[in-house]
C-alpha cells in the first residue's frame, strides 16, 4: 500500500513496520509448513536485512538533524498551503512558536534563580571574625566621633555608622569596649552615649563591660587579661605591644598602613572592615 504525498515520517514508519509484520508473519508460516531439510536460508536473511533497515531507519529519523528536516518540511508545507483557502485551514495547524518576550521572561526568571544570595551583615561579621567568640574594641575613634581624652572631657558621641555592626558583633561575641579617660565626668559621658545608642538594650552589651583606665598601659593590660580573639584598636603601639599575645587584630587608622604581622588587619573605619559601606 502506498503513502500519500502529506504522510509524516511517523506514519511512514507506521506503514513500513506494518509491511515488515505481514511479511515477517507470512515468513514464519512458511518455515514452520516445511521440513527441517528443506529450510529456505534465503527468505531468513531477507528478513534479517530488512530489520536492520528499519532499525537503522528508525535511528535516522530520530536524529537532531532528521528532526530539524522534518520541521523545516512542516513549515514549507504550511507555508504554501496557507493561500488556498479557508477549508484548507481546518488542516493540521503549525506548532506553537514561543515569542521572543516570553524567551526573555523565561531567561530572566533563570538568572534571577541562579543569582547568588547576597550574605547578611551578621554572616560577613562572623566570617570577617573567623567565629572570634570574644573581642576587646577601645572607644575613641572607633565607635566614639570624638579622637582624643580631652574631647571626652566635653561631649561623647556614638559614630551612626558603626552602630549596627556594633550591635552584630554583640550578639554573637562577647564584646568588652575600654578607653582612657581623664576624669568620672568622662566616664559617665561615654555611658550615657552608649546607652542612648542602644548599645544595652538593643544588643548584648552590659554596663559592666564597658572598662575605663587612667593611661594607655592600663587598656593593654586589660587586654592581655581578658584574652580575646580579636582586639580592636588605633594605636599602633597597642597593636604592636599586643601583637604575640593575641590571635587577631584590627588596627583602625584613616591613613593606609602596612600590616606589621600576619595576624593584623587594617582598615580605615570598623564598618569598612566588615563592608557595610
């Protein structure tokens, strides 16, 4: 039986699979209606070769390439049957063709998918910290706008930009804040500073942590007795003095210095070091 001209590769298959199961079927009750002796080696390999022709058919036509043939001889059929008239519409329609908006959705909801998740600021500080579970910081220049004792003497002020990973660190780190001051009037500046900040109530600080000494030796010795993991400082002869007894150090200085020892970072500002700005 032949095909007709519009006939798919399928139906074509079709047709040709059911050729060979008639033949295959008339074959077999050939061989079983004679002898043994009488075998007819020929009609087997007949139907030895024509299987391994559709075998080899049906690997052709599932090819890429025979794919891509097969829809660009739909879409030349569709094409040239598109001007013969309104019956000739009812026939097989052409396969939907995606817009190149609803590629560009598609692709955008791909890259937004994929798109690496941004870390927090509390992720970035224990990453920054090496899981540090205990750190000594010093007020002035660091948390503190003011840069000297004698400033202390008239007004204290928390820096608003350190603030929040002030409170970061708090809630994971036991965090000890220390600093020189001349006089109690100092000290009580510094407290209430913080606490209108929000350093106590909003964060794990305590009152009792905050530890004020009378010279720069004094916050060295407070830092070697608490034994932290991290010291925060801008004195760079803190740092130096500190340099074999603690792990890890930040020294805070608005110029560019030079790391004097492996376990010592620098960085103009504690919110530049943990890249909050």
């Amino acid at each position: 039986m032949a095909t007709g001209e519009g006939d798919t590769p399928k139906q074509e298959l079709f047709h040709l699979i059911k050729r060979f199961g008639a033949f295959v079927t008339l074959k077999i009750s050939n061989l079983f209606s004679i002898s043994l002796h009488n075998l007819d080696l020929r009609s087997i390999g007949a139907v030895a070769g024509l299987a391994v022709a559709i075998v080899f058919t049906w690997r052709m036509l599932r090819s890429p390439s025979g794919s891509q043939r097969r829809q660009q001889k739909r879409q030349g059929a569709s094409s040239s049957n598109s001007g013969v008239g309104a019956h000739s519409n009812a026939s097989v329609a052409p396969p939907e063709v995606c817009s190149p908006s609803d590629d560009s959705r598609a692709q955008n909801v791909v890259d937004e998918f994929f798109q690496p998740v941004k870390p927090t600021l509390g992720q970035i500080v224990r990453q920054k910290l090496s899981e540090g579970r205990k750190v000594t910081c010093r007020l002035l220049g660091v948390i503190l706008e003011e840069s000297s004792p004698e400033e202390l003497q008239k007004q204290a002020t928390v820096k608003s930009s350190v603030l929040e990973v002030l409170l970061e660190i708090t809630k994971f780190c036991d965090l000890y804040l220390m600093e020189l001051v001349l006089d109690d009037e100092s000290e009580k500046r510094v407290l209430v500073a913080l606490e209108e900040a929000g350093v106590f109530t909003s964060g794990g600080l305590v009152k009792d942590k905050v530890l004020f000494c009378s010279t720069e030796n004094g916050r060295s010795s407070f830092v070697r007795q608490l034994e932290p993991d991290w010291h925060i400082d801008t004195n760079p002869e803190i740092i130096n003095q500190l340099a074999r007894f603690i792990k890890y150090q930040l020294h805070v200085s608005p110029s560019r210095t030079e790391r004097t020892a492996a376990n010592v970072f620098s960085a103009p500002s504690l919110e530049q070091f943990f890249g909050s700005i």
